[in-house]
C-alpha cells in the first residue's frame, strides 16, 4: 500500500506543470462552484463544444452558480470534457453514484 501510495506521489509531482497547474485551478474551481445543487457527475458525464459549455455556465449562473473565475472554469470544462472525447461507460457512471 505504501509503494501504491508512494509511486502516485512521484507521478503527481512529475506531472506538476503549468499546464496540469491550470487544470488544478479549473478543478477547483467546478468543486467550488459547481456542486451545490448537484454532483459532479451530472457535469463530468457531459461531452460539450467550448460554446456550448459556455451556455452551459451561463445557465447555471442564471440559476444561481457563482463563478469566480469563468475562463479558468470554461478552459478546464472544454479540455477535460470535450465532445472530441468519448462518452464515458455507462457501466463507471453506475458504480459511481
Ligand atoms: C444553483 C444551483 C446550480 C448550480 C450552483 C449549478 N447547477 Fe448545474 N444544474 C442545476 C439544475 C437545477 C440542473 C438540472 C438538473 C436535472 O435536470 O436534474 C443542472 C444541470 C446541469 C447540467 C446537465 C445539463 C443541463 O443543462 O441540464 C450540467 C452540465 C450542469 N448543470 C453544469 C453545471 C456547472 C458546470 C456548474 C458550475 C459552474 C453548475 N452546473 C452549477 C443547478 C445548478
């Protein structure tokens, strides 16, 4: 367990780039943000344009969301949940619940 533990850290701070910074801060931002009225779930089981995930925030703060900072919410939302990138398996979004 403590090898486990041990190898994710050296691979953490490996990949601790600027790039990987900006996705922290954009993570961050959606578990500050975004989960108030529902899991994250709803969010990471979307696969959306950059516009549409910019209605998309728009909707929620329409309905109440604050978001402090939207373009590093928005860069994060379009990069990691993409419609480029595949629908996650059903199956995972089951287990997860
Ligand atoms: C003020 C409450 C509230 C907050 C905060 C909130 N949402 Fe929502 N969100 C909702 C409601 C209500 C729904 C509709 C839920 C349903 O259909 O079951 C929803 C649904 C969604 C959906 C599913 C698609 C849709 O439009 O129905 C996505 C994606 C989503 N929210 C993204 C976000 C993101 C990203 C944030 C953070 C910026 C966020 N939400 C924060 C209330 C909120």
């Amino acid at each position: 367990m403590m090898l486990v533990a041990g190898g994710l850290w050296a691979v953490a701070a490996g990949c601790f780039a600027a790039d990987s910074q900006a996705n922290e801060a954009g993570r961050k931002a959606e578990q500050t943000a975004c989960v108030a009225c529902h899991s994250l779930r709803l969010i990471d089981s979307q696969r959306l344009s950059a516009a549409a995930w910019g209605k998309e925030m728009d909707k929620m703060v329409g309905w109440g969301a604050t978001v402090p900072d939207r373009q590093i919410l928005l860069d994060y939302l379009t990069s990691e949940y993409s419609d480029a990138k595949p629908v996650p398996n059903p199956a995972i979004s089951v287990g997860h619940r």
